[in-house]
C-alpha cells in the first residue's frame, strides 16, 4: 500500500513530498513544490482541510506534551489526469523558529472502499477478497470475538488466522490500551460510515498492538460495520502495522531539529531547550547555567583558500572535539539556514551556522566552572587538524572565541542571553582566541554600537550626511586639489567624528551604500566646480577596503563618472596602505582594473609608512601619488621618523610617484618638507575640511594660507 507524505509551511504550502505522492496524484515534486495543499482536492474537502491548516496556524505547539489523537479525514482529491481519488488523511503538526509546519500522510482508499462493499455484497467471495491485500483483516462480532482472520494476519501479530478464530480481540492488544479504546470499539459497531464524521469519529484509528511475542507494535485500523445473515453487527478491521511509518515521522522530525552537516542540535532544539532550562532555573534558587557562544578564529581563510569540502570536514571534526569537551547533561549546537526534536542528551552543544557553535551548560556549582569549560574547549580546538584531499594532507590550526552569559544572573529569558552571550563573544573575538564573561560595561558598548549602526541606515535614508571638503596646497599656496571627508550632524550629539562611525559601517556592510553616496556626491561637486571655471582642481575619495573588494568595483564606478560627467583625470581614489596589504595580490589587480578601464584615473595610498609593507612593495602596484602619515609628519623631531620620511620622498622620487604630506600644522613641519622636495600638502595649516560653500570661496582667493 502506498503512504504519501508530504511537509506543508505554515501557509499550507508544500515544501517536500515523497515518491508514494506521485504514484497517488499523478505529479511531480517538482510541479506541486510551493504549491498550496488545498488546491489538490475538490470543494468540500477543501473546506475541511482548510478549517484544520487555519486551527493549526493559530495554535501554540507543546514539544514537550503527548500528542492528541490523530485525526483521520475521509477527503476526495484531483488525479493529475482529472480523476476523482478517494482518499484518507491525517496531519502531524509540527514547530520550526516559532511557525506552525505540519507533516501531512495520504493512504488511497479505493482498494479498502471496493473491498467493504464486496465484503458486504458477497458472504461467499469473502475469505478469497481478503486475501488480495497484505494488511491484516479480520472480523468480530459485538462481544468481540474474532469471528473471521485473514491470513496476513500472522505477518502482523504472529497469531495464525486459525489460532484467533474464536478468540478475544482483546489478544492484540496491551490490556491498558485495549481498557481505554473499548468503548470507542463499540461505537464503530453502531455509527455507520457515513455517520461517523457528525459524531466526531474517524474511520481510522491509530494504536499500539500487541504481538503473540509480546512486542508492542504503532498499528492503524480501518473499521466498516455490516451485518451478518442472521442481522448480528459485525465490525470488519483492515489493520496495518505502521512502524515504517512511525520511523519515518521520528527521522523527519529528527532532521528538523538538527544540523545536517554535523548532526548537532540546531536553532529550533536550542530554543526549546534553552526555554525548558529557564523555566528549571525559574523553580529553583540554586539553579546555575552558563549560555556560551563559540567562533572559529580563521575558520572564513580555511573556506576561502582551501574550498568548502575541507571547510565542512574541519566543522565536523570541530563538533565532535566539542561534544568530548561537555558532561553528559550538556548540549552543543549549530544554527545554520536549513535548521527540532530532542537530540543528543549531551550538555547541549549546536550548531548556528558557518563558523558558529552554542553550548548550554547546565547544573553548575559556580561561575568559574564555565571557564573551566572553556578553556577545555581552546585547548581542543586550537589542536592540528590533519584534512586529506586527494594526495595531500592538509595542516590547518584554528582558534576560537567564546563569550559567556552566566545564567540567570546575565538574563532570565532567551533573547537577553542570546545578546549577552553574543556580545561577550565579539569582545573575545576582539582580542583573540580566548573567553570573555559577559559585562554591563560591554552591555552598555554593544548598545552604543546598536544606535551608531542604527543612526547610520537613518542618515543614508534622509540624506542627513554631509561632505566636508579640505584642501591639498601646492608650495607656493595655489590649491592643488580638494580631499572630500564625510561628516554626520547628529541631532542630539552634534558632529559624530568618522572614527567613531566608519568602522561600524565597515562591520555591518553600511560601508558601501555610504561610500556610493560620498562617491557619487563628490564627483557632482568636482562637476560644478569645474563648471565655475576651477578646471585644474581635482577631488579626492577615499575607499574602505570593503568597498574595494565589491563585487563589480569597477562597474560601478564606471557609472558613476559617466552619470557625473567629469573628467577622470581629476579623480584621485584614496586606501591604505594597511588595507592593501590584507590582500597585495587582489589589490594589486583592481587598481590596474580601474586604470585601464577608466584611463586617467590616479591611485593613492593613504597614512603611507604605517601598513605591513616595506617600501620595496611600492613597485608593485600601479600607484601615482602616495601620501605620507601624519604621524611621521606632527613628530619630525624624532630623528626615526625624519629618516622614515626622507627614505619615502627619495623612493617616491626615484619612481616618479607624486608625495603629498598629511598632517601638515605649523610652518616649521611645511619648510622642513619643502626643503626635501614634498610639493603638496595637506593639513590644518592650509585649512581644516569644511562644507562646499566655503570651500568656494577660497578656491575663489587661488592661494593659502
């Protein structure tokens, strides 16, 4: 018999369906796959399906409670073909990151239909019908006794059909379980088929069995009542033994509670377990946990390098070192995109995604004994992992950061643990390979962080930001070009200073959409005033590192000159020099992008003698102006950094690559850099960075100071 199982969405849409569903309906998975369920069947049974899909919507579903009964609906349904299907189905209502998602299971009901009516219609053909099915038939009578076995009846409980002839039906079951349903038995006897549904009786049932050996057996009985010659009720059962069936169920639902990759507790078990933990803690003064979040300390170069296959293998072996580290009351966990069901009883260990891990310790004595967990979890992480592909074995060594939310003095509900924990974490992670107690003190940091981040996208949504403008003079005080700054006028706090804002920018992604505005705005300035006549002007921008890895760097840049309109030979792109060097080759690559595609286009390296390069890199890259750090430039008293600076204006010279010194505050600092053949400045002592209007006007004056 085929069993078709299908998963549905909290919309009711379908999600998965097994091969068993093609053979009933006639489609494919690929045809019904987000298909709304209801659209299967006809009006009627549209109805019924469609009033039980909305009381699950809105029920709350208890993981932990026994399930009710199942309900079992008699429904009529659509073949492919156009064909009318009798059929029987049933739901297994189910919960993932807070929806309701239900497991629906469909059983053809014609060969059962045809088998009642010729049962009913013909006494004599009776024993040789019952022989065309596997499943177990038999018949009693209304003091239940067997009158009548199949002999696939022996398959099921071992009895032969002759042994139960004549027998209690009481035999096939757990005498609790046969208790409690009796009643129920009887109502089958005396409600017919087409009755049942008004008395809130299905015509299936599912219970546990008992076989000849004693093996309690999920089993599922269809029940038709008739009468025999002599007008006696005699009630027919058609019983199948479902514990495939019932396996099936506990896999899926096995699955939807754990990572698929490394079989660890996911983000729908860590809730539920999370919360039943909280409501132990709730109930007793001297309960303690500890909630800690892991991250693999260059995990993202692994990926990046060595390819995704040796990425999950280092994962796997990650997680079963991190199960060996806990007691047997905890459990890890994974949260990844594809994330219920109670797993390993091991002090719960997931999985959240990618390089990410959670741990629920539970009964601790005191708070030190996290610690003692985590620092366990470093030594073991940070051993050698030995990866073979293909002829190779691979060396790798990892760290990892782990932030600790002690509960419940860190918080009593699960989203002030999740942020405690996760802010701990960030702050380990900022250090390096190490642990961090969660801290008001960090508490406070992260929610400072939070409103920066949040002000940011508010800013970019209003056009709040604003771009200052600070002059680049040549020797003889002309204004040589303009270096475009970014500044944010903050209602309530005045100015924000950049430093303050463009590494939060660069964390969360910002960076982009905001060095597009600032781009896009600096060119159109560039456009008006050479429209005023300051042609020989040029505009500096300086680029993150972000935002030069971009995908389509160039594209968009490109489009940006074109729209403005301005020449591109005005143009200077400012980065550091400490982020070219993250990735020389990468970088090295986009610049000479940039410079063929956009002829005139020039190149500057910013805060110039800070980065990890020595000055013999320089040659590598196609550079046309570099710019020497203010802090060689404010300290020209320290004889190391007077060197450091003659050594880069000689080298800059040699190459023909255009200096400009940043920082530049007295006369003093613009004598000594003149005098060694530095022609372009840039600094206080010309002028602080101010708005396009003032800006103006002093390019309208031609010279400074």
């Amino acid at each position: 018999t085929w069993h078709a199982v299908l998963t549905l969405n909290s919309r009711g849409a379908i999600t998965y369906t097994n091969p068993a569903f093609t053979e009933i309906f006639g489609y494919t998975y690929e045809e019904v796959l987000n298909r709304e369920l209801i659209t299967l069947f006809v009006d009627d049974s549209k109805k019924i399906i469609q009033k039980k899909l909305e009381n699950y919507s809105r029920e709350s579903i208890n993981q932990e409670a026994t399930p009710p009964a199942r309900e079992i609906f008699s429904i009529t349904a659509l073949h492919q073909s156009g064909s009318l299907l009798n059929l029987e189905l049933s739901f297994l209502p189910e919960q993932q990151n807070g929806r309701n998602n239900i497991i629906a299971f469909v059983r053809d009901l014609t060969l059962y239909k045809r088998l009642f009516r010729e049962l009913k219609a013909s006494r004599e053909s009776y024993g040789a019908l019952s022989e065309t099915t596997s499943d177990a038939i038999l018949q009693i009578n209304d003091d239940f006794t067997i009158q009548f076995a199949n002999t696939a009846i022996e398959s099921v409980f071992g009895y032969s059909s002759n042994e139960l002839k004549g027998g209690s039906f009481s035999l096939l079951f757990p005498p609790p379980v046969y208790k409690r349903y009796q009643s129920t038995f009887k109502k089958y006897f005396i409600i017919d088929d087409k009755h049942r549904e008004a008395k809130s009786l299905t015509n299936v049932i599912e219970i546990l069995g008992q076989t000849r050996k004693g093996e309690i057996i999920p089993l599922e009985i269809s029940f038709g009542n008739s009468r025999s010659v002599a007008g006696a009720r005699i009630l027919t059962c058609i019983v199948r033994d479902i514990t495939e069936r019932k396996k099936t169920e506990r896999k899926l639902k096995y699955l939807a509670y754990h990572d698929r990759l490394t079989d660890l507790g996911n983000r729908d078990f860590f809730n539920i377990s999370l919360v039943n933990f909280l409501t132990l803690v709730k109930r007793s003064e001297d309960a303690m946990g500890a909630l800690l979040f892991l991250d693999l300390d260059g995990f993202k170069k692994v990926n990046d390098t060595l390819g995704h296959n040796i990425g999950d293998m280092i994962l796997m072996e990650c997680a079963r070192r991190l199960s060996n580290c806990l007691r047997e009351s905890d459990i890890v966990y994974r949260f990844s995109d594809d994330d219920n069901y109670p797993a390993k009883s091991k002090e719960d260990l997931f999985r959240f995604g990618g390089d990410e891990f959670v741990i629920l310790l539970t009964n601790l004595q005191k708070p030190t004994d996290a610690a003692v967990v985590a620092q366990k979890i470093i030594d073991t992480v940070k051993r050698p992992y030995f990866v073979k592909e293909y002829k190779t074995i691979s060396r790798i060594t990892l760290g990892v950061s782990i932030g600790i939310a002690m509960i419940p003095a860190n918080g009593n509900d699960p989203t002030s643990l999740i942020s405690s924990a996760d802010v701990a974490m960030y702050k380990a992670k900022e250090l390096g390979n190490r642990y961090m107690y969660f801290t008001q003190e960090m508490n406070t940091r992260a929610t400072e962080r939070l409103l920066i981040e949040n002000g940011i996208r508010n800013a970019l949504e209003n056009n709040i930001f604003e771009l200052h403008y600070q002059p680049l003079v040549a020797d003889n005080g002309t204004i040589k070009g303009i270096e475009a700054l970014i500044r944010w006028p903050h209602a309530e706090r005045g100015y924000i200073p950049p430093d303050e804002f463009i590494p939060i920018a660069e964390e969360t992604g910002l960076i982009i959409p905001l060095g597009d505005w600032v781009f896009e705005t600096a060119c159109r300035q560039l456009k008006k005033w050479h429209d005023h006549g300051f042609t020989d002007i040029d505009m500096s921008i300086n680029f993150s590192l972000r935002q030069f890895n971009q995908e389509k760097i160039i594209e968009k840049l490109i489009k940006i000159i074109d729209k403005t309109g301005i020449n591109p030979s005005k143009l200077k792109i400012e980065i550091t020099e400490s982020s070219i060097m993250k990735n020389p080759a990468e970088a090295r690559a986009i610049m000479e992008k940039i410079k063929k595609n956009k002829a005139g286009v020039r190149i500057a390296i910013d805060d110039f003698g800070t980065g990890y390069s020595s000055l013999s890199h320089l040659s590598q890259f196609p550079v046309d102006i570099i710019k020497i750090d203010r802090s060689f430039v404010m300290n020209l008293n320290n004889p190391t950094n007077e060197k450091i600076i003659n050594t880069i204006i000689a080298l800059a010279l040699s190459m023909d690559i255009e200096l400009v010194a940043e920082g530049v505050e007295t006369q003093a600092q613009f004598e000594y850099l003149s005098s060694k053949k530095c022609h372009t400045f840039q600094g206080y002592y010309f002028g602080k960075a101010v708005p396009a209007e003032q800006m103006s006007q002093l390019l309208s004056r031609g010279s400074l100071p």
